[in-house]
C-alpha cells in the first residue's frame, strides 16, 4: 500500500443519503464525486443515493477530521 495514499471506500459509508465515518463503500451509490479545497482542508462532496431511490441534495465531510498525515502516511483515526 502506498503511505501517501488512503482507500476512502475502506472507511467512508452511505446511510439514506448522508455520509458516514466507519462506513465502507460510498462510491458505489453516490453521484457526482469531487474534492474541494477549502480553509479546513479537503471536502469530499457528492449526491448521496436514498433507500427510496432518490438522491440527497449534496452532502459533504471534511476530510481531516478523521485522516491525518503522521510523517507522510495517511491515517484513518477511527470512526
């Protein structure tokens, strides 16, 4: 595994359309994916896809609030 690198599938998770931590696999019912650069480091955005089948208004998580760069490798901190 590449240090500098983190899997967010590994630890990220879709529930009715938010964004959980400790979670796996948002990718697979999310739209629309990007990463913006704000004054509290990256934020994850997307659609998220809703048990009625419908899709959240965009929804957002700050990536540092639960990674952390510790001598160059990336860490999940835990949900």
């Amino acid at each position: 595994m590449n240090p500098r690198r983190i899997r967010l599938d590994d630890h990220i998770g879709n529930t009715d359309g938010w964004f959980i931590w400790g979670g796996v696999n948002f990718t697979q019912s999310a739209e629309n994916i990007a990463l913006e650069n704000t004054d509290r480091g990256p934020k994850l955005t997307a659609e998220l896809h809703k048990r009625d089948g419908g899709y959240r208004e965009r929804q957002g998580l700050f990536l540092a609030d639960k990674i952390e760069n510790r001598d160059g490798h990336l860490h999940f901190t835990g949900p």
